[in-house]
C-alpha cells in the first residue's frame, strides 16, 4: 500500500484528529480573525477571541480544539449555509448558533488570564471603546 493511502479501518478518531491539527495553519487562521473582527466590532469579537486563547491553551482536549476549529473556520470563510448577503439578518443565524454552542461547551477551559489577554487585545483593536458604570441612586 502507497504511503498516506490507509482504509478506514487504519483510522481512528485519534489519528485523524491528529492530522487534522498538523495541517492547520494558525497564522492564517489569526489573519482572518482579526478582519473579522474590524467588520464585527468589539462585543461580537470577544468570544471569538475566547475561543481561540481556549484553542491555543495546552489544557484544552482534542476535541474541543476540533470544535474550535470548525466554529472560528466557519466564521471566517467563505463559507455560508445560510447566505447573508442574500439574507442580511437571516444570514448570521448559522454563525451565531455555531459560535454560541462551541462558546458553551468550551467555557469550563476559559481562564481569567484568558479573558484578561482578550480585554487587552480589545482595548488596542477598539481603542474608541468606553467601559461605563453603573450608577446606583
């Protein structure tokens, strides 16, 4: 048998997982975040940002990372189950679901150092952004 050929019998999850996180291009990845990011805003790119500290970290399982990777790809790809173009509002229904069950299935990794780094790149992405008090009476 050719190098790279397998049958599914020679794969399981763990080596396709495996393969699947070699071939990941972060760089790539972390680009498309932040243009992303100056076409969402602040508060819509905090949990993107969340999720992918939780993706970097050496704590977060297999797969978790694999969900990550599917969400933020999603995200910032070119590709759309429900076209927002075409669907101005109806067209964000998949991202938001997509990015809010990976953001609650991943958040028992989320650190406060993690949500300190995010508020950090923030405040640099956003630097326009105010923090208000609430005034009790």
């Amino acid at each position: 048998m050719e190098k790279g050929l397998y049958t599914i019998k020679q794969l399981n999850v763990k080596t396709i997982m495996k393969r699947a996180m070699s071939i990941i291009n972060y760089d790539v990845l972390w680009d498309r975040i932040s243009n992303f990011a100056r076409k969402a805003g602040r508060v819509s790119t905090r949990p993107v940002l969340i999720l992918w500290f939780v993706l970097k970290s050496k704590e977060t399982s297999k797969a978790d990372k694999m969900l990550i990777i599917s969400t933020l790809s999603y995200l910032v790809l070119p590709i759309d189950i429900l076209d927002a173009k075409r669907l101005p509002f109806i067209g964000w229904i998949d991202e938001i679901a997509s990015l809010s069950v990976t953001y609650q299935k991943v958040c028992k990794n989320i650190t406060p150092e993690m949500e300190a780094k995010v508020d950090a790149i923030l405040d640099r992405w956003f630097p326009e952004y105010t923090q208000y008090e609430l005034i009790e009476g």
